[in-house]
C-alpha cells in the first residue's frame, strides 16, 4: 500500500534588488529556498510562516501563491510522494540568520546557482516568471 504523500512548503523572499533569500543546507550544501514540511494540526500557510523564521529569523507575510510542484516516489532517491506549495513572502520584521540547518544564509542571483536542492531551481524559474507577470 502506498505512503500518504507528505506537504511541503517553500516562500520565496525578495530584497529591493530583487535578489531572492536562499540557504545552502547544511546537511547536502545544496541551494534552497527556505521551506519545510507541514506539521500535523498546521495549515501550509502557517507552516510557511513557522519555517521562515526557524531558518532565516524573519517574520513574514504571504503575498502570493505561486503553485505546487510535485515529487513522486524515486525522484531525487525519496521513497515517498510530496507536493510542495510555493508562495512569495514579505518580510514585515526581524533580523536575518542562519539556523543550525543552513551553511550559509543571504540574498543571490538565482540564475548564478548551479547546486540547486532537489527540485528548487524549477520553484526558482517559476517564482521569478510569475513576478514578470505582477
């Protein structure tokens, strides 16, 4: 019988210069954007909030979805199904810092990474075309 597949979330965040806020994981160096699965009793909206500021210290607000992007079983080695739901975020307070979960922690040109995490240069293309469209 196959697993439920899990949710994830993912926000992205922009600086003024329109640089997008990415993390390099720590457990793979791999390029992120800050993100993490939804806890059980927690909507994905109230989970993104919770994963930015556990890993960036920013509180934010969600101002657009942007879609969801989908792993089936044996993508990127996972034995499970996962959705991942991409916002775009404003940060409204707080100072940034890296967590315990991330190498590295800052503002980048996202067409200049090349060690995307999983499946995160897609959400990457796919945040940056929908804010063409706004």
């Amino acid at each position: 019988m196959p697993n439920t597949p899990r949710v994830g979330v993912n926000g992205a965040i922009f600086d003024e210069q329109g640089l997008m806020l990415l993390e390099k994981r720590e457990y793979d160096a791999t390029t992120g954007i800050p993100g993490g699965w939804v806890d059980w009793g927690e909507s994905p909206e109230e989970a993104i909030k919770r994963e930015i500021l556990e890993e960036t210290g920013l509180i934010v607000d969600i101002q657009n979805f942007v879609g969801i992007f989908t792993r089936k079983p044996g993508m990127f080695d996972s034995e499970h199904s996962s959705i991942h739901i991409l916002y775009i975020c404003k940060v409204i307070k707080g100072d940034l810092k890296k967590s315990d979960e991330s190498l590295e922690i800052g503002y980048w040109d996202h067409k200049q990474v090349n060690n995307w995490h999983k499946d995160h240069g897609k959400m990457s293309e796919a945040v940056n075309s929908y804010r063409i469209k706004l």
